[in-house]
C-alpha cells in the first residue's frame, strides 16, 4: 500500500513537472513582442493578477497631478516593478505571463488619444527580450479614466502560467 501511494505521488509530481506552455507566433514572421496565442496544458496552474495601477513617481507632487505620476511610459515602468515584486511573490515571474490586458487612457497631453508609443517603450524592456524572450497574448484599450483618478493613465492586468 506505501509502494503504491508513493507511486501515484511521483507519478503526479513528475507529470506537474512536465505541465508546457506553447506560445504561438505571429503570423508573417511578424517582429510584434506578443505571442497570437498561449496554449498551457491541463496541468499548468493560472494564475489570474489583479490589475495594478501606477505608484507615485513624485510623491511630493500634488496628489493627482502629472508630476505625482508622470506619463504613460514613467507609469508603465512604475507598475512592471510593482509587478516584480507581487509575481516573485506568487513564485513566478514575467516569462510565465501568457496573458496581458492593458487599459490606457488617453493623455491629455496627446489630445486625448492614448500614448501607446509610451506603453511599448516600458513593455519592450520587459518581454521579448534577448533576457526574457516569452511573449505574452495581449490587449490593448484605450478607456475613458481609471478608478485612480486624473493623470492616471494606465492599469494593466496579467494571467501567469504556473507549472
């Protein structure tokens, strides 16, 4: 009965150990840093992270001004290292990412359209790098304000892949 128990118990540790994420590329041979599609297999853990918003930049800004924020690449970046530090947390880290949604309100100092250029220069420094090369599927929004407040310009969401 223990040879049995101890059997079906390597048995599923080492079939956890084999769980696989496949990250399907863009078509075209497309140089995009988003994946088309993730697929995980049944036993992979998800992990679905709450949206995170920016931290101050300037705390001794006004509360709710530019400053105290800072625009969408300075907010993007803020919030990755917020990232950093809740995913190490949870036992993974950004090449488990398999899904983003990015929420972007537009900046006032653009006309209102979103500064997805901004996003892009803080997301690069994050996935499909030489260092971390997996790329998650990912959406992006532009919406008409975030809970925060003014000059709060972007949330990001993530599901992770946890073998």
């Amino acid at each position: 009965m223990k040879k049995h128990i101890l059997l079906t118990a390597m048995t599923l540790l080492s079939a956890s150990a084999m769980a696989d994420v496949t990250r399907h590329a863009l078509p075209n041979n497309s140089t995009f840093p988003i994946s088309r599609a993730v697929e995980v297999t049944a036993d992979t853990a998800l992990i679905f992270h709450s949206g995170m918003v920016p931290g101050p930049v300037n705390a001794e800004a006004k509360k709710g001004s530019r400053e105290y924020y800072g625009d969408t690449e300075t907010q993007a970046l803020n919030i990755f290292k917020r990232y950093e530090v809740s995913l190490k947390e949870l036992g993974v880290d950004f090449s488990d990412v398999i899904k983003m949604q990015v929420f972007i309100v537009g900046d006032p100092a653009m006309d209102g359209k979103m500064d997805f250029s901004g996003f892009m220069k803080a997301y690069t420094k994050y996935f499909g790098t030489k260092e971390q090369p997996n790329k998650p599927a990912r959406s992006a929004f532009q919406i008409a304000g975030l809970a925060g407040g003014p000059n709060m310009l972007i949330e990001i969401e993530m599901v992770l892949a946890k073998p």
